[in-house]
C-alpha cells in the first residue's frame, strides 16, 4: 500500500474513532436528561441521589417541575463541525476521494442527527408531546442517513486493502446507538 494512501487511511481510523467517543458522549446527554424527565425530577435532584446526597430532599414536597436541560447545544455543535473540519484537513489521495465523499455525509449526518435528538430530548421539558412526535419522525432514519453510507464506506476501505493486498485493520460503524441512534433512547 503507497505510505500517502495508509497515512489517509490512518487519518480516517482516527476520525472515526472520535465520531464514535462523540457519540457516546452527545447520546449520553440525552439518555440522562431523558432519566430525569421520566422520573419527574430535576437534575439536581437526580445527582444528589446518585451522590447518596438524601438531606436535600424534602419528601412532602409537591412534585418539582423539570428544570430546563443545561445541555451547551453550541458547544456539541461546535465538537461536530470541529471534527468535520479535521476530518477534511487532510486531502485524501486521488483513489480515496470517494470513500472520503461517502464518509463526509456519515461524518455530518451522524453529527445532525445527535443533535436533532439532544434538542428534543432537551425540548421535552416544556413540549413533551412536540418532543415526542419530533423523536418519532426520525424513528427509521438512522440507516438511511448514516448506516447505508457507512457501510459504503467501509466497503470502499476493504476494496482499497483488497487492492494492495494489506489486511483491513479498522472498520467504520453503522451505528453508536445499538440498532439505530433512538434505540439508546428506548424508542
């Protein structure tokens, strides 16, 4: 394999690495918030019982409304445009143009689509039912927007290993939701 064409390649490995530590990150935010508002309480209400923090819990109190998620929404974004632009900072060589067009579009889908679940996971704590019909129309859209493509092109790296007889050391994910991106969320 020429060293240009495994440095690129190497390049993608790491990319995708981080996609997949973005990910988990984002959907994890969204998991937790999604736990305090079935759980009806706020936040910090919910860390103070993880802490074992009982003192500051008054059990006769009414039913708390749920606080607003503290979720940076400018802050992921910036991670995913960020990681984009790393990931374009290095030109692929002629032969790895189209495996670097089909991982562009998993790169920004896998990026907008956390985010449209981040905000109406967020949302949720005003518009229940607006977050839910928001949730629910991206149901089903995972494999289209991210999992065809990255399939694409982890069958672009194969082809090119296949072509220069080295073994295939690194594979790109469909998925960092466990069968689909909503599934981490129970939907």
């Amino acid at each position: 394999m020429p060293d240009d064409v495994r440095r690129w390649l190497e390049h993608l490995e790491r990319i995708e690495r981080k996609r997949g530590d973005l990910s988990r990150e984002h959907l994890a935010t969204a998991i937790t918030t999604m736990t305090a508002l079935q759980l009806g309480g706020s936040m910090s209400e919910i860390e103070a019982l993880l802490r074992g923090d009982l003192e500051g819990l008054d059990e006769n109190q009414t039913p708390p409304t749920i606080e607003k998620a503290t979720t940076d929404m400018e802050s992921m974004t910036r991670a995913w445009v960020s990681l984009n632009d790393e990931f374009l900072s290095v030109p692929p060589p002629e032969e790895c143009v189209p495996i670097r067009n089909q991982y562009d579009q998993v790169l920004r889908e896998t990026g907008a689509m956390i985010l449209d679940i981040v905000q109406a996971v967020d949302n949720a704590s005003t518009d229940r039912e607006g977050a839910l019909q928001a949730l629910l129309s991206m149901k089903g859209k995972s494999e289209e927007r991210i999992g065809r493509p990255a399939e694409r092109t982890d069958q672009g790296v194969a082809q090119i290993c296949d072509k220069y007889e080295t073994r295939k050391w690194f594979s790109i994910s469909r998925d960092f939701g466990g069968g689909g991106l909503l599934k981490s969320l129970g939907m």
